[in-house]
C-alpha cells in the first residue's frame, strides 16, 4: 500500500513538476508566460519572438489575447482586453526608439490617419524622453481595456492618463503586426509561428 501512494505522490510531482515548466518559455533569457491578466481578465500568450536590429536582439515581444488571433485585424476584433509586453534585452536610448515607433506608424498607416494621431504620438514621445535609457530587463506593457482605453505600464509604473482612441491602439499594434510591420519574423511570432 505504501508503495501504491509514493508511485502515486511520484507521479503527481512528475506531473505539477512538468505543468509549471509547460507555464513558462524562454526567449533569450527572458521568461515568457503562458498567460497575463489585463483588467480582470486573463489572457493567453498568442505568440512571442525576438526584435533583431542587425545582428543584436534588441528586445522579447509578447502577445495577448482572450482568443488565438493570425492577423492584425483578428486581433483588433477580438473581444476583450489585449496587451503586448516588450522585455528590453539591450540598453537603448528611449527618445530614438520612440522614434522608430512613430516611423512604425507611419509605415503602416495612410497619411491622412497620421494626423488624427498626433495627440498620442505627442504622449507617447512624452513617455520616451522621461524615461530616457531603456536598460536590459525593462518591461514595457501596452494593454487595451475595453471601457478605459490604451495603458502604458514601464517597469511597473503606469505612464499617465489612458490613451482613449482606439485607432492610436490599432495604429501603434500595427508597428508589429501590419502590413509592413518592424520585422517579419516578430510579426509571424506573435501571431502564434513560434518556429
């Protein structure tokens, strides 16, 4: 009998054991988790990569989602919260990556939506400069809430007032997952390609 319940207890390690390994993946370095939770509700990992600038990883993406999104447009119709985490592997100066950001934009947006977005573009440049140097291990979560808008978290510390607009949220998600999106590889990552 006491053989039966140590197999047994054995087997329930072996399994909580492989459970909590299935809960995390890593990504040079970083630890991804399978889930998040935005404004109550709890998402799953849609998809993650690397961001190559040249030969260097610059940072780790994550995407979240209420369903499994394959598209840009699946993801803005998806009900629910949604956040994408950038993990920085790399120092970077902000103000210049916030630069890229807004050139992300404008790469996947028509020059007449550009300038309904000057508002946020103007916020989101704030951000970039208070913050100055994005170190290795700083965490960036970009999370919609249905109701509240866009919410912008650097390490920990919400950056300001919601972004209200849905169309700055779309705009700025399209930098990674439009038609011409920062890097292909990412976009095929977060969209569930893990390979």
């Amino acid at each position: 009998m006491n053989f039966v319940k140590t197999l047994l207890m054995g087997m329930f390690a072996v399994l909580v054991g492989a459970s909590s390994l299935a809960a995390t993946i890593d990504i040079a370095g970083v630890k991804v988790e399978d889930h998040a939770t935005v404004g109550g509700t709890k998402l799953q990992l849609n998809g993650a990569g690397i961001r190559f600038k040249g030969p260097f990883k610059v940072y780790v993406a994550e995407l979240f989602t209420t369903k499994k999104v394959t598209s840009w447009e699946e993801l803005l119709a998806a009900p629910g919260p949604k956040r994408l985490t950038l993990v920085m592997t790399r120092e970077v100066e902000a103000g210049p990556f916030g630069k890229l950001l807004t050139r992300g934009m404008e790469d996947n947006n028509p020059k007449s939506e550009m300038s309904k977005l000057v508002p946020g573009l103007i916020r989101m440049s704030e951000i970039f400069t208070t913050q100055k140097v994005l170190v290795p291990g700083a965490v960036i979560h970009t999370d919609w809430i249905p109701g509240t808008g866009m919410v912008v978290t650097v390490n920990g510390k919400v950056q300001g007032e919601p972004f209200k607009e849905p169309e700055f949220f779309k705009a700025l998600m399209g930098i990674w997952l439009g038609a011409q999106p920062a890097y292909w590889k990412l976009k095929d990552n977060l969209l569930g390609d893990m390979s």
